[in-house]
C-alpha cells in the first residue's frame, strides 16, 4: 500500500499516512504484547504471579 501511495505522496498525502499509522500500531501493539507475555511468563513473571 505504501508503495502505491509513493507516487501519490505530493497531491494526497493521507493515501501514505493511513497504511503508515496502521503499521505503526500494528508493530506497537505486537510490542506491547511481546513484553507482557515475557514479563508475565519469564522466571521473574513467575514469582510475581505465585506471591513469593
């Protein structure tokens, strides 16, 4: 979609800025989920879950 966009870039701007903002939070989003996973998982996760 970016690709496309390129060309489009100077008469309409939101073709790239709206495939962009949605790869931005897609990555963030599998970020966040990555840590909390790991922090919710790893050895010192499992403490904290447990109460020790």
């Amino acid at each position: 979609m970016l690709a496309v966009a390129q060309s489009y870039i100077n008469s309409a701007p939101w073709l790239a800025i709206s495939p962009g903002i949605a790869i931005f939070l897609a990555v963030l989003g599998f970020n966040l989920l990555g840590d909390g996973v790991r922090d919710g998982v790893g050895p010192s996760g499992l403490r904290k879950l447990s109460g020790c």
